[in-house]
C-alpha cells in the first residue's frame, strides 16, 4: 500500500508545532522525498524511517523552507555509511551553490562514500522516478524576482505523479492557483496543493472547473492557519464533490 506521509506543514515563516515543507512518497518498494525542508530528518526518524532508506530526493525550488534539511540529510546518510548513488532532482540553478554549500560543511561530493546524482529539472518535462512518470511544469512563484533580476534562473516546479495504480499532482509553490493547469487537464485522485501566495477562494474556485478526488491543503499563510475552519467550510461548500483534508504533520493518507 503507497502512502504520503507530510512531514512539514509550516509557511514560508516558521510556525509553532509545524515543521517546514517536506512529504515522503512510501510506494512500498521506493521511498521520495518531496522537499526538504527543516527538520525532515528528525521526522523521519520519529516515524521510524532512517534518512539512509530514501531512494531519490525531489526539490521542487530553491526557497530555504523547501531545502533547509537537506545538509543534514545527506549527513544522516554519510554516518550511516551510505554506498549507494541518491538521486536528486531540483532546479539547475541550486546543483552548483549546493555543492559548494556541501563541501563546506564537510558532506560534499569530495568527502562522502556516495554519489550524489543531481538532476536538472530544466532538463525534460517529464521523468521516470522510481516507477513514476513525473511530469513537471514551471509555476509563477518567483515572477517578482525575474521581474527584478531577469530571467534565466529563479524556476519554481510543480509536478504531477503518475504509476499504474494511481496518480497525483504535488502543488510545490505557486505564483497563483492557475498555475496548476497544465497538470489538471484530466483532473488528479489528489492534489497536494499550498496555501500560501494566493487566496483560498481564488484556488477553490478554480477548482470548481476540474476533477480533484482528493485535496490536501497545505503550507498555509499564517491568516490561514489562524482560522482554518471558516477557510474548509467554504471549500466544502464549493467542491461538494471532493474529499478535503488539511495536512498537520505526520498526517499519513493512503494512495
Ligand atoms: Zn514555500
């Protein structure tokens, strides 16, 4: 039986009793991680997965609340004697300043057992991850900030996940919710989605349009999470047909 288990619920700031983004895809066989944000690794374990069991690591953009653990997991695995390759698949724009940020912290490439497989996501629109197609398209997030200092970097992805069994589609952060169009065409048995840059009204009426069997909501902003049950109200008034859920950490639902 596939789960997914979310391991970071927070916003962008931190927030009490939440860690940051971060959800661990179980498939039996394979185990992803989707982000990795603060504290990933010491979920893991309280869950009683080691970080050394991950089989690849998807980083859906560079923003510190998706990557801040990720040192540390790869440190968790450098003790444990690691051997085998761990495939990472983020933004072409994170591999060199990682890298460096690694081998300062003594865990980079020139000091660790195994390889570190990075994978640019610029690369295709789609790959194959452990038996999963993963499609992955480009959001709005960080328009402000090619906006500001152009073009050629600041990618923020999205990615839609497909096997034989079943199908989701993982928000990562968006400029605005029609971001996730290019992966809804057919509508998704789930979609994990944030709600952090945009109005819940404006993603729940756009979802009106599409089949979502599943939606868990999120990366909450904090005027969200201070009243959580006005903004479920109105999602379950709007998307009668759709079960709705709000992830707290350690929240495991099966695929
Ligand atoms: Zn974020």
């Amino acid at each position: 039986m596939a789960t997914i288990t979310f391991l970071g619920t927070a916003p962008g700031y931190p927030a009490a009793n939440r860690n940051h983004s971060s959800f661990l895809l179980d498939a039996g066989e394979h185990k992803i991680l989707v982000d990795a944000g603060e504290s990933c690794s010491r979920t893991l374990i309280e869950l009683g997965i080691e970080p050394v069991e991950l089989d690849a690591i998807i980083i859906t953009h560079c923003h510190s609340d998706h990557t801040s653990g990720l040192a540390m997991l790869i440190q968790s695995c450098w003790i444990v004697g690691r051997q085998r390759p761990l495939p990472i698949y983020l933004p072409q724009e994170l591999i060199e300043p990682l890298k460096v940020w690694l081998d300062a912290s003594y865990i980079g490439p020139n000091f660790i057992p195994f390889t570190l497989q990075f994978q640019p996501w610029e690369a295709s629109d789609q790959f194959d991850i452990c038996g999963f197609n993963v499609r992955v398209a480009l959001t709005s997030h960080l328009e402000s900030l090619v906006k500001r200092f152009g073009s050629g970097r600041f990618h923020p992805f999205s990615l839609a996940f497909k096997n034989p069994q079943f199908d989701f589609v993982a928000s990562g952060d968006l400029g605005c919710p029609e971001d996730l169009l290019p992966h809804l065409q057919n509508g998704t048995d789930l979609l994990i989605c944030e709600l952090a840059h945009f109005s819940p009204s404006s993603l729940f009426n756009l979802l009106q349009k599409v089949r979502i069997k599943r939606l868990v909501l999120t990366h909450a902003a904090a005027e969200v999470l201070a009243d959580i049950e006005s903004m479920l109200t109105e999602a379950r008034a709007t998307l009668r047909d759709t079960e709705i859920i709000f992830a707290e950490d350690k929240l495991r639902i099966r695929l």
